[in-house]
C-alpha cells in the first residue's frame, strides 16, 4: 500500500505528464521527459532526459529501451523478451540496474527511447553503434533471465548447461560495462 507522500507523488507525476506533456506527444509524436530513479543505470541515470518517440512503424526490438504505463507512472526499461499469450503480445521487461523483471501488454507501451541527454552531451540510439550495444546489453540481461527461470521452473537442468550461460552473462555484462565506461567516460 501507498503511503500519502507516495500517492501525492504518483498523482503529481501522472497530472504533470497527462496534462501538458501527453497532448504534446500525441501531437507531434515525440517528447523529452526527466528520468526520476536509477533504474536503468549506467546508461541512463537519475535527472538524464529522454526522447520518447511514438512506435508506428518500427518493431519492437530485443534490447530496445522503452517508455510504458505502469498504473499511472511512466517507466523507461529494457526489453529483453517478446511473447504471445492467447493471442496478445506481452514484453518482458527489465531495468538495467534491477534485478527483477515484469511483463508488460504491449499497449501499456507509449513509445521507444531514441535519444538520452547527459548533462548537454546527447546519446543517439538508432545508430549502428548504439544498436550492437544495446544488443550486448541485451545478451547480458537475457542470459541472467534465463538463468532464472531454469533455475526456478527446470531443476533437471544440467549444471553445465547453466554454468555455460551463467558465463555468457559474465562476458556480455563485462563487454557492456566496458564499452559503456569508454562511451560514456
């Protein structure tokens, strides 16, 4: 349960988007919001912006960074698996800097992060070189998905198996802190 500060903040959070910015992004079908929690750190940290844009013909894409209904509050994760249940497309996604991970319907999504702004210094992200990385970012996250979820639902599971993939979360996750250090200073 919500304390009241909390709900306070929820409402101004929801008034301060719906209001002002939701009818300028369904207008021009972009819009730059603050970034609130550390839920997506490195890359993307508390007080950096992003540039949300409306998905009308672009998919989708593992790795992509997405902005979605959550009850009232937007957030801005990672998608790190598409699926289909009874017809209907659900996301599973993932903050960078979280250990959990949800699954969202595909229309509490309102659009993909194309840009991030760092303190003046803009990150373009439907570049080649953003796309390979958000990949590998991908590749880390995933693995650790997985590793969860055979963990919890397959204990027949070789341990080799998993030990195979628990590397492969290991370098992915070592090649992502790498570039992002190089990257981003």
């Amino acid at each position: 349960m919500e304390n009241d500060s909390q709900q306070g903040l929820n409402n101004f959070t929801k008034k301060l988007v719906t209001e002002s910015w939701l009818k300028n992004f369904e207008k021009t079908g972009m819009g730059w919001l603050t970034i609130l929690s550390g839920s997506m750190s490195p890359l993307i940290q508390t007080g950096n912006q992003i540039l949300v844009r409306k998905i009308v013909h672009s998919p989708i894409h593992l790795g992509d960074i997405i902005t979605f209904w959550q009850g009232s509050i937007l957030i801005t994760h990672r998608v790190i698996r598409k699926v289909t249940i009874d017809g209907e497309i659900y996301f599973i996604e993932k903050g960078d800097g979280n250990a959990s991970y949800s699954s969202i319907h595909a229309q509490s999504i309102i659009g993909k992060v194309t840009r991030i702004n760092k303190n003046g210094r803009e990150i373009i992200l439907d570049t080649l070189k953003w796309n390979v990385i958000n990949r590998t970012v991908w590749v880390a996250l995933f693995s650790a998905y997985v590793l969860r979820v055979f963990g919890r639902r397959a204990p027949f599971v070789p341990e080799w198996l998993k030990n195979i993939i628990r590397q492969v979360f290991v370098i992915a996750a070592w090649i992502r802190d790498k570039i992002l250090r190089t990257i981003l200073g």
